[in-house]
C-alpha cells in the first residue's frame, strides 16, 4: 500500500470517527436538555404529585425501638408516613388497617416502602406503646415519638397539622387524615387524601414510582 492510499484510508477514518463522535454528542446533548415529564395526574384517586420534591423537616425524635432518630432515617426507601395516636378511637385503626392491606398487595416489581406513624401525642405514645401499636401491623411499620414542638414542625413539613382538647377531662386530638409519600431522597413527593383503598394506593405508587425512576432517578431508589 503506496504512502497516498494509508493517508486517504486515515483521513477517511479520521472522518467517520469525527461523524459517530458529533452524532454520539447530539444525542447525549438533546437528551440532557430535555425538560420532565410533568408529575402524573392522579386526582382521580386523590393522590397529588409534586413535580419537585418538597423538603421535609430536620428532626431528632424516637422511634418504636426507643433509638433516636433523625431526618436521615427517611433516605434511602420508600415511606408511606401518618400522623396520627394509638389511642386514637377511628381514623387510625382504620388508616394503618389500610396501609397493611396496601402493603400485602404491592407486587414483588415495586420497591418495598416502610410504613410510619408520626405520633400527635407524644405524652401518652411512649417508644413501648408505639412498638406494642405498630408491630400488630407488620414489620414495616414504625413510629416516631418525642418532642411536641419538634412532631408539630414535621407534621406541618407534611402538609399535616393537629391539635389538643380537653372533654370532660378526656384529652382528644384532632389531626390530619392524609397520607404522606416520601421519596427515598427523604422529600415528600406525594399527598394521599382520604377516602383511601388500598387498590388505589397500590396504583398510585406505582405510577409515581414510574415516573420518578424516569425523570428523577437519584430520588426514585430504594
């Protein structure tokens, strides 16, 4: 091979491999530029989805265990979180009831989410009590317990809000019913309104596990 034709074959190489370069780049450069998907539309099921994730509050709190705990305990799974008593006469027995019938249809494809009830009281739900409550639920089921102020400030992070009152001596709490979704980045990527089925919760997961996985994958893992 005369010295013409080895500089014409490298040129030519040169060039294909200039081309497959540009083309690998395009497409590397469209797909980072490409805006989300928008959040889905679940309102149908009374689930509503932030494009973004919102930030949940900084806490140092008990768990069922009697372990302190902070907001890092929320990263890396899924949560499904409920504020909530265990002395709470209706809408918590029926609430966590739901969250274990969702929890024994959610399929093998899906992440495996952790279940907790967020005490809105702290005098009477002691680590032992939340343990003797959350336990008869599953074994993904926990609770956090603590400082009042503290349960308050991640309540509200939730989009969740209760109270205190005194009847007849009696101290009842009113409090939210929704449900919270965090994201295994420790942000709270949906709110569940009642009325929940579990079916619908099992859809809802997955449609917002799908879409986080496509569009913002570092929150999606679990």
């Amino acid at each position: 091979m005369n010295r013409s034709i080895r500089l014409t074959l490298i040129i030519l190489l040169l060039v294909v491999v200039l081309i497959f370069g540009l083309v690998v780049g395009r497409q590397v450069f469209l797909a980072g530029s490409e805006e989300p998907s928008p959040a889905p539309e679940l309102s149908e099921i009374n689930a509503y989805v932030y494009d973004q994730g919102r930030q949940v509050a900084d806490f140092e709190l008990v768990n069922e265990q009697g372990e302190t705990v902070t907001h890092e305990s929320l990263r890396g799974k899924w949560t499904f979180a409920f504020v909530g008593y265990t002395n709470c006469p209706d809408i918590c027995p029926a609430a966590m009831a739901t969250l274990r019938k969702t929890d024994k249809m959610l399929p093998a494809d899906l992440p495996q989410p952790q279940y907790l009830l967020i005490t809105a009281d702290p005098e009477h739900d002691t680590p032992k009590k939340l343990r003797d409550y959350v336990g008869f639920f599953g074994e993904n089921f926990h609770g956090l317990t603590g400082d009042l102020e503290t349960l308050r400030e991640l309540a509200k992070s939730l989009n969740a809000a209760f109270s205190h009152r005194e009847v007849d001596g009696d101290l009842l709490v009113d409090h939210s019913g929704h449900y919270a979704l965090i994201n295994p980045e420790g942000e709270m990527a949906a709110v569940l309104q009642p009325p929940h089925n579990p079916e619908d919760l099992v859809e809802a997961f997955r449609e917002i596990y799908e879409w986080a996985r496509a569009n913002h994958p570092r929150a999606s893992q679990s």
